[in-house]
C-alpha cells in the first residue's frame, strides 16, 4: 500500500484488499472511506467484501462511489458528510488515490476550510 498523508486527520491510497485492513487498523486509522465504484477494475474486491472485514475489525467505512471524470456535486456532499461523521485518522481509497483527495479537497472548501 502507498498511503499519502493529504494533512493531519486524511490519507489517501491506491485500491486496498481485505487482507490489508490489518495493516491500516495497526497504522492507526479510525475510519475508511471508499471512493471507487465496484466493477471498476476485473481485479478490484468488492465494497462489501472490504466493508465486512473493516468492520470485523472495528473500522466504520463509508462508500461514497466517485465515477472516474464524472465528480459531482451529490459527490462532495456525500464526501462532506462522511467526513463530518469520521472518527480519527481517515484514510480514502480509489484506484489511485487521485479521486479521494480531489473529492477530499472540494469537501472541505465547501465546508470552509
């Protein structure tokens, strides 16, 4: 996993598996945020599959599906709001990375920060 710290409370990496939850509870992250629509990619696991191990380990995760060069609005709200509800470290995933720190950034201007 290549995590990058966008600030103090927000990471961002490429796509995760199950088999990596272990590793992001033990690097301290309090909340998962996934930012890519499932059957994006033939080797993507799905949300739920990740959810259930997230869970499993006392991670609350949020699915906010951003469809690559369509961000909208409806988007940032629901990004905004995940947030608002975030406990801890928070680390986003996509494909890349890219999509969560864009939608990551538009949220927090339209929350004024």
């Amino acid at each position: 996993m290549d995590i990058r710290q966008i600030d103090d409370t927000f990471s961002v990496t490429g796509q995760i598996s199950p088999d990596d939850i272990r590793d992001i509870a033990a690097a301290g992250y309090q909340t998962l945020i996934c930012n890519r629509p499932d059957g994006e990619g033939p080797d993507q696991p799905p949300f739920a599959e990740i959810a259930s191990v997230a869970e499993k380990a006392g991670i609350p995760v949020h699915y906010v599906p951003v469809v690559p060069g369509g961000l909208t609005q409806a988007d940032v709200d629901a990004m905004a709001a995940a947030l608002e509800s975030a406990a801890g470290p928070v680390l986003a995933y996509c494909r890349s990375g890219a999509r969560s720190a864009n939608v990551y950034g538009l949220a927090r201007q339209m929350r004024g920060k």
